[in-house]
C-alpha cells in the first residue's frame, strides 16, 4: 500500500489495523472464526478457537484495535473527508464488485457497500468501542477456560451482527485502499497474461517483413466507414445484454482482423517500419487538404487529432505498447463473448475504460487509413515523422 498523504495520522493507523487484519486470511475466514468462537460447533471432531488458544488470543488483539479506530476517526474526531471519499463506489461499482470479489458482503445495504462509513455510523449508535472491548474480553476468556456458554438475547446478538457488519465494512476498505481493488488483477492482468502467451493468431513469415500487407488487406475488406459502422454495431452488441449478434462468423473474422491489426501495430513501432507502397488503390492520397472539413467528411477521419493525421507515424509510436496492446486485446475478447451471447454484457465494466477502448480502436483504424493512403515518404520524410 502507498501512503496517501491526504489521510489523518488516525485514518492510516485504521488502515494499519485493517492490513494487518487482513494479512494472513480473507474476509470468509474470519467470519467463520468469530461464528466458531461465540457459537461452537457441538461435537467431537469441531476445530473451534477455543482449542486453538494462540489463534484466539491473536484474532482478538487483531479485532480491538478495529473498534478502537473506526470509532475514532468516524465519530470522535472530524471526519476525514478525503478517505470517505476514497472508500466510496457508485452502484455500477458495487455490482461489478459483487461479480469479481472473492466475497460479496451479505449483511450491508446496497447503500452502505457504496458508502462503507455509513456502516460505521450504525455499529456505534447505541454502543461505543470501550463497549464492544469489554464485552469481547469476557468472551475470549470464557473461551480460553472453555466455558463459553452465551445466552443468545437480542442484546448480545447486536454485538455479535455489528461485528460482522464491521468486518465486512473494513473488507470493503481493504479492497478499494489497501490493495487498489485487488480483484481486477485477477479479472484482467492476469487474462492478459494467459491469452498473451496462448493466443493462436500469428504474422506468416512474409508478414513479418512486411506488416503493412495487413493493414492493405484490412482496407481492402470494406472502406473506412464501413469498418467503423461494424465496430459501433459490435460495440452496441457487446453493451447489450439481451441482445448478440446473428452474424457470428462475420464479427469473429473481424476480431481476427482488429487482432493482426494490433499485432502490425506493433511491428511498425518496433522496427520503425514507412508505408513504401503507392497510395492504396482505391483510397484518395492523403494531402494538406485532407485536415479541411469537406474532405475530412468524405474520409470518415472524424476522431483522430489533426496533428496525428498529418503525422499517423507519431500516433503510432505512442500507441502500440505491449501493456496498451495487451489491454485492448483482451478488451476485444470481452467484447466478443457479450456480442454472441443473450447473457452476458460488458456494461458493468468499468466507463472509462470501455470508451477508452471504443476510441482507441476508432483512432488506429483512422492511423492506418491516412498512413497508406499517403504517399512514399523520402528518407527526410522518415526522419520527421518518427521525430518527437
């Protein structure tokens, strides 16, 4: 975890607390320990705390400090603002949460799993934190002596539920401050890495000379705005989740296409490769005129910055790098499974990125048009195109 400085001294020892909690088991475990602890399994063969004193006496001197802090920083002192706001999500987030966590709290409002602080506020309503400890230390030397016999009343029960409330609560907390929504690196990076190193599609070995036979290949399918037209269809598909594409082998051919197109990207930067060819036929040379609305229209290169379509070779340089191809792969093979599937959609990931994406693909696809429908470049040419 990196310190953010906008936090109080007691926010970070919270935090301190809540990492340290956290250190050796999840969530799910230590609900199950606290559910064993104040209500024992009744049998021979139960691994219940009381039997593991160590493990009881540490869980305990892991617990305190939670209240200790939590009734601190969010009801003795001024609120720190700047971690409420970290800790807080919009409703998409929460349900992508629910989706991607390891454990969904299943005690928290949908408004306290946005807001973690509001659960906080109601565990010390009636009690403060002095309360919960002494309560907590009679119970854990009951158990130490292997007497825990709990009269389960309203009362105790109360203790019992908020603690649960609470630990769910720091969950929360640990996710979205402590390891930086750990989940998605198992929802993305990790899928990245895997289809990075099993993917199918490669360049045959004239391609690898000569990347630009992709892109060629790729205008000679269908114009520019018919490509744009297939990926804002696909785009829609993807987003909607009672609705796939009827034309599945279309729009798979395409993702093989976006796919080497990615790929010849790369090689180009890589090697700091020219279009040397003639204007692709078929496509109108790229001039100073090419920036004017009129012929900006006719072309269909309405997103690309003006000085990228003067010089596509300096958006390409600072596009295709392995980390920002890998997420875009991927990206697209999201898109694929919602596109063909009634099921499944790509709406809960994360706005951003998905327009990111969207863009993204748009912006190379009108990279590529302007580049080979340019004509040879001379060696100054070259120098000035690859030059920052």
């Amino acid at each position: 975890m990196e310190e953010n400085l906008n936090f109080k001294k007691e926010t970070m020892a919270f935090i301190g607390a809540i990492e340290s909690f956290f250190s050796t088991n999840g969530v799910s475990y230590h609900l199950n320990f606290l559910k064993n602890w104040l209500n024992p399994p009744q049998n021979e063969f139960d691994f219940s705390p009381q039997k593991h004193p160590a493990q009881l006496l540490v869980f305990y001197e892991k617990l305190v400090p939670l209240f200790d802090y939590s009734d601190l920083i969010f009801n003795q002192t001024e609120a720190d603002t700047a971690f409420v706001k970290a800790i807080a999500v919009d409703e998409c987030s929460v349900e992508r949460e629910t989706v991607l966590l390891d454990y969904c709290p299943k005690l928290l409002s949908i408004g306290e799993m946005q807001n973690p602080n509001l659960t906080f506020f109601d565990i010390f309503l009636f009690f403060q934190s002095d309360t919960y400890k002494v309560m907590y230390k009679e119970w854990l030397l009951a158990a130490l002596e292997n007497n825990l016999v709990l009269d389960w009343d309203e009362y105790i029960f109360m203790f019992y539920d908020n603690t649960k409330k609470m630990l769910e609560a720091c969950w929360l907390i640990h996710e979205r401050i402590i390891t930086r929504n750990s989940f998605k690196s198992i929802d993305r990076y990790y899928h990245m890495a895997i289809f990075e190193s099993t993917s199918p599609l490669a360049f045959e070995p004239e391609l690898l000379d000569n990347p630009f036979k992709v892109i060629e290949f790729f205008f000679s399918l269908d114009n520019l705005g018919g490509h744009k037209a297939y990926l804002n269809n696909w785009y829609k598909a993807a987003l909607a989740e009672e609705y796939c594409v009827s034309n599945v082998a279309d729009y798979f051919f395409l993702y093989n296409q976006f796919t080497k197109l990615l790929n010849a990207g790369y090689l180009i930067t890589a090697k700091n490769l020219t279009y040397q060819g003639a204007p692709f036929k078929g496509l109108p040379a790229t001039t100073d005129q090419f920036i004017n609305g009129d012929s900006k229209e006719l072309c269909g290169v309405n997103t690309l910055a003006a000085a990228h379509i003067e010089n596509p070779y300096l958006f390409v340089t600072t596009f295709f790098i392995p980390e920002k191809i890998k997420q875009l792969r991927l990206g697209l093979l999201e898109w694929l499974y919602a596109a063909f599937s009634t099921k499944s959609s790509i709406k809960l990931m994360d706005k951003a990125f998905l327009f990111e994406q969207y863009e993204a693909m748009m912006m190379m696809m009108e990279a590529f048009f302007v580049m080979i429908s340019k004509p040879t470049f001379s060696e100054s040419d070259e120098r000035d195109y690859y030059a920052e």
